[in-house]
C-alpha cells in the first residue's frame, strides 16, 4: 500500500495546471477536478493496516500424547491499524469484520480461540494514531499462507486486505531495563531488542521506534515516538547475517509501564526499501526472579511467614517472590518484610493499592486463573481467559498465565504479558504420557518423563509467546506427590531437580518458580535444600546475563541414535552463557530414579559475531568461577571438561567480567553465612525448629 498516497494526491488538485490563455472551464476539466476531489475524500476516511506481525503456531514433535495433537495450526496474529486521515476517527466495538465476520462468529465457530476487539466503548484515532488488533487462529485457514480480509465500519466502510505470511525476519525478545542511575524507580529506561534472520541474506537494522499511549486509560491509543537511529547495535553494524540472531540497546528518558508497539525499521540485503518489524507487549522492567510457590501455610494455628526459621530458609534460598497477596503479621510489618522481601504473585485485584508507586516494586505478576486448560475439570475457553485479565490492562500491573499442556497451549498463546508453564519429569501428575517414551534402550517406565523435555517445553513456548519474556515452575521438593504404594522417592534426587533447573534455564526463561518450597516440603526432603539453593545462587550471579539476554543456538548431539547431550546458549549484548546438559542419564532399576555419571567430553558452541576482542571462556557454579580447557576456532568455541549433571561455562570479550563475578558471589555468599554464624540461626537449627513447629512440640 501506498503510505503517501495523500500527500500526492493533495499536489495535484492545490496546485492545477490550467490553459493561461483560456480562463474558461471545460467540462472535461470540471470533470477532472470533481474525479480528484472524490479520490481525496475517500483517502481522508482511508485506514490503513500499516503492519502484520504473524506468529505461527506449533507443537513440539519430542512430546509424547495419549490423545495426538491437532494437526491443524493457525497462528497468533497482531494487525497494526493507523488512521491515516486528518481527521479523528471512532472505531466502534462492532466496527469489524473478517472475511465479512464478526469476531463472535469465528469464535464461535472455532476458527479463532481469543480476540481483543470486543472492547466495550469506542476506541478513538486521531489522525495517525495506531491501535492493534490482536486475534488467535486456531485453523489452518487463519494459519500462515492465507489471505483475508478486514472490514472497517466508520463513517464509510472500508475493506484492507491482509496476509499472513510465515516470517522469515522477526523481533525474537524485547526486555526493559531499569539503570542504576534511573531517576525514576519504577520505570524504565533502557529496551534490548533481539531480532532473528531466517531469511536467505542478511538484514541490517535501521532505526526503532516506540509506539505509546497519552493516558493509562486510553491505552488502546498509540502514538509514535521519534525515530531513533543512533542505536548500539549488535554486531556493531547492525548487519545480521541468514540464520542468525542480532540486536541493539536504545536509551530513553523513562518509559510508562504500558502497552507498547515496538516497530524497528530494517534493509534486506539487496532491497533498496526498508520494511518495518512489528511487535505489541507490555513494557515491565526486566527481574529474574525466583519464587518459593504457595510459601504461606498453616503452621499449627501460626502463618509459615510469621516465623522467623522460615524467613531465614527462604532467603538463604534466594527466594524473593511467593504465591501470596497479603499476609498478616508479615507484609503488613515494614521491618520484618523490609529485611525479607518477597514480591506478590497473586491476584491484586484492589488496583488503587496495588498500582501505586509504592506497591509496584513489592509485585511479580498478577496471576489467579490456576492452570486454565484444565480449569477443575472444564478447559476455560481462551476467551473467558482474556476476559478475565482485561481489567489489568489498562493498570501497570503485567499478568501472567499457568500453561500446563504443550499439545494445546498455542490455543492460550498471547493472552498474558508474562507466561509461565509447569511441567515436572518425576513422580508428579503430568499431562504427557509417560509410558510412551522409549529412549531408554526402548524400555518405558511409569515413575518419569525424559529430563530434557523441559528444554522442548521452553523452547515451544519461547516462540509462541515471542517477543514476551517467559518463566517456569521447575519441580522442587513437595511433600504431596506419589502414591501409598510408590516405589520410588516422592520427589527429584538432587541430580533430577538441578537437571531439570537447568533446561530451562539455558533454553531462556526469564524466571524461576519452584514448586513447592512450603515448610512441610523442605522438613520433608531436607536433602534439597543445598541442591536448591546453589541452583539459586548460581541464578543470581547470572542474573545480568539472564535478564538481559536471548536464546541463541540449540542443539541435540546424538550418538547414533542415543541422545548424548543438550547444547544451548544464552547471548546478552556483552558475553554468553554457555549450557550443555548431560542425556546420557539412565534408570536405576532398583529405586526408580535417574542417575548421572562424571563424564569427560568435547562440547562446542557457536561464538556470537559481537563477541570479539580477546574472548576468554571459564566455567561458573556456585562455588564461582573455574579455568577450563578451551579453544576458539572459526567461530566455535570447543570446550573439554568434565560433566556431572550440566556444565554452564561464560565466554567474554570483558575482561573484567570474570572477577566481578567472583566478588558477587563473595557478596553472594557472605549474606549466606551471616544466617550460618549464629548456632541458633543456621541451617540445622532452622530446620530443626521447622520439624519441631510441624510435630507441635514448638510452641
């Protein structure tokens, strides 16, 4: 479409031509004149559908089913609206047609699961304004490769046609960043874009541009922002090559917690014409944080969090957000929950308290709809799930969405500003079907699912869900799972649970919650509490490449057709983390869990093009940073170490970034030990008392 079609048009009838010698009219330039000035009163109601951003759906192949997956896919799709008249226009709620449709009847007739048009008062656009259509194709017919069309009710009915092409260029992540030296507390200041190239040539990025509304309460409203090309791009040129992954950090003032469009004009290589990429989402300031789950339970008459064993074990556990909202004697006593801060994750359905300035550091997510596709019994329609989060929109508050099932959640994708998903591989109820997994010399078992199914489930919902930041309930200790008569331990060995971790976190969650770190769970399986915590410690002297980084590479290394090991990579603008989990695990027959060996092995990774400079490589546990035997070569780095479990390596052109580390995790640990140094108050002491509490002989 033609995006100056106006502006041309208003040319040619301001400034006519007419004969200098005859001043006379004629008819056929009286008709000429009356021609173009019906042309520009169509344009003045003209709107324009000035981008399409298309995510197609899909299903992981690695899953196991006991019903198959629909083989049907249709895609999540955002149509970009601009009034592109002078004058303002009102979009009613029944303003909408698809293919001559009304968004209910599709609903209906389970071509589409959700959509975002059935807003109850009219939206208003200024001229150029924008505001974003957003609906969820279940059929292949509203999948990649088809053609429709919308129909726009205004002052005069318009008809735009659309497609929705499979991408071969897209925004992969968007995160927002709060500097130390930000004015503001809560807002902003800083977005990281990451764009992946699967087209044929390479791609270099332009400039970007945010699209915001004036007021929380028109938020549907958009307006653009300057463009701004002085970017720092990454690699430096902004040039991404096919088949990979590139981006740039852009500066700002402040940004509002609000809906955002972000468009980020690129050059295909041989295209003279830049194309925009387009993106809506939520702006949240970017936090890995780590949750205990429902940490608030009846201890003997007296709330978990009123006691102070508890506190102690959370937060030598690093755990800084809980499954709770308010709990008396805790988050209403400013000294006790100043020196044990942990975020809410949970409702907040109160706005006026909860977004507040004060409130919104102390909150994660809202999230109260449980796991929807189960909904006790009876699946909640994707669209009840849209209807129940839509009163937060317009608020600061970003919500957040339990995903349960892989072979379906594509029908959910798109509906929360932060989605999770919960998946465990042990013991626990599960949604996939564990007998059908043979990878174990073809035998099948009842007690477990392969590990590095955790790794798919990430990676699945990582890109139905782009360019949104995702998080995981990875399987802690839990004090309810297994049966009377299980023959097995009724929750993951250290070796399972840090496995398990570590999937995810090398496939690019941006948070993790552990299910569940109650009191009754951690007396119960006190064996996983080291496990646990050093997962977490690890997690946070990480965190500033977790929190501003994006998968980069993932690979599966078999040995015939044994699988040997998970090789993933997470890159952020400066350094990578470097993750090769260890498959080779097997069962033991005679307690029913999976066992890992020590192994020594060559593991390789493929080095981001912005790495440069003297690039070191090391390994990183919890214990800190360790020399490894390394090599670069044509842009792989080959590492030789030896595994039990996972391996996770940094590799950096900083040289510094190797002893900033080791002086976090000093920080890191001297807050461990000052809980450790009171005999009172250490971790035995603690956990004594817990049992204590439990048994009521503590009173």
């Amino acid at each position: 479409m033609k995006r100056n079609r106006i502006q041309v048009v208003q040319t040619v009838v301001f400034r006519p031509s007419w004969p200098a010698k005859d001043k006379r009219t004629s008819l056929w330039q009286i008709g000429f004149f009356l021609a173009l000035c019906t042309t520009l009163s169509l344009e003045l109601y003209a709107q324009e559908i000035v981008g399409v951003n298309v995510v197609p759906h899909q299903f992981s192949s690695n899953l196991k089913w006991r019903q198959a997956p629909d083989p049907e896919l249709g895609a999540r799709v955002e149509l970009f609206l601009q009034n592109k008249t002078l004058s303002g226009v009102s979009l009613k709620p029944d303003a909408l047609r698809f293919d001559s449709q009304p968004a209910l009847a599709l609903l209906k007739s389970n071509d589409w699961t959700w959509h975002n048009t059935n807003h109850s008062h009219d939206i208003e656009l200024p001229s150029e304004s924008m505001t974003v259509i957003q609906f969820n194709g279940r059929r292949s017919t509203w999948g990649v490769d088809s053609q429709h069309e919308l129909s726009i009710s205004t002052d005069k009915m318009q008809k735009l046609p659309f497609a929705l092409n499979a991408p071969k260029v897209w925004i992969d992540l968007v995160s927002f960043h709060r500097d130390s030296n930000a004015k503001d507390a809560i807002y902003p200041n800083r977005m990281i874009a990451y764009i992946r190239n699967q087209d044929k040539g390479s791609i270099q990025v332009l400039a970007s541009r945010l699209w915001l509304p004036k007021t929380k309460d028109t938020f549907r409203t958009l307006y653009p922002s300057p463009w701004q090309s002085e970017l720092d791009r990454f690699p430096k040129d902004g040039r991404i090559a096919s088949e990979a992954i590139g981006g740039f950090q852009q500066p700002f003032e402040s940004l509002p917690l609000s809906y955002a469009v972000v468009e980020i004009q690129v050059r295909r290589e041989g295209v003279l014409k830049a194309d925009s990429l387009w993106s809506y989402l939520k702006i949240r300031v970017s936090s890995f944080d780590i949750s205990g789950g429902w940490i608030a339970s009846d201890i003997k008459g007296v709330n978990s969090l009123q006691i102070d064993a508890y506190l102690r074990m959370l937060k030598r556990l690093h755990i800084n957000t809980g499954q709770i909202e308010e709990v008396g004697g805790f988050t209403d006593r400013p000294e006790v929950y100043s020196q044990f801060p942990i975020k809410r994750f949970n409702r907040m359905q109160a706005l006026d308290r909860y977004d507040s300035d004060a409130m919104l550091p102390n909150i994660h997510a809202v999230e109260f709809m449980g796991e929807p596709q189960y909904g006790g019994g009876r699946p909640v329609p994707p669209q009840e799930v849209y209807d129940s989060l839509a009163p937060y929109q317009a608020s600061r508050l970003s919500t957040s969405l339990t995903l349960s099932e892989e072979r379906t959640w594509r029908y959910y994708a798109g509906l929360s500003d932060y989605p999770h998903y919960d998946a465990y591989r042990v013991i626990a109820p599960a949604a996939d079907s564990w007998t059908k997994y043979d990878r174990w010399e073809g035998k099948s078992i009842r007690w477990g699912a392969p590990l590095e199914t955790i790794g798919d489930m990430t990676r699945s919902l990582r890109e139905q869900s782009r360019p949104k930041p995702i998080a995981y309930w990875s399987q802690g200790a839990h004090d309810g799972w297994g049966g009377f008569l299980s023959q097995r331990r009724t929750s993951p060995t250290p070796d399972e649970l840090r496995s398990q971790a570590w999937h995810g976190l090398g496939n690019g969650i941006a948070s993790l919650y552990w299910f569940n770190l109650s009191v009754k769970s951690l007396c119960k399986f006190p064996d996983l509490i080291v496990p646990i915590q050093r997962v977490d410690r690890e997690i946070v002297l990480l965190k500033s490449i977790l929190e501003t980084g994006a998968p980069f590479e993932y690979r599966r290394l078999l040995q015939g057709d044994v699988p040997e090991w998970d090789v993933s990579s997470i890159v952020s603008p400066e350094s990578m983390l470097l993750v090769a989990n260890d498959l080779r695990y097997r069962i033991d027959a005679k307690q029913n869990v999976f066992e890992f060996d020590r192994r020594s092995t060559d593991v390789s990774f493929q080095l981001a093009p912005w790495i440069t400079g003297s690039v070191s490589v090391f390994r990183v546990d919890a214990d800190g940073t360790h020399d490894v035997v390394y090599r670069i070569e044509k842009g792989q780095i080959h590492v030789s170490d030896d595994i039990h479990v996972v391996g996770v390596y940094v590799a950096t052109g900083d040289a510094k970034l190797r002893s900033e580390l080791d002086r976090s995790l000093k920080e890191i640990r001297d807050g461990e030990l000052a809980l450790e140094s009171d005999p009172d108050t250490n971790l035995e002491s603690d956990l004594t008392s817990l049992k204590q509490r439990l048994e009521g002989t503590l009173r």
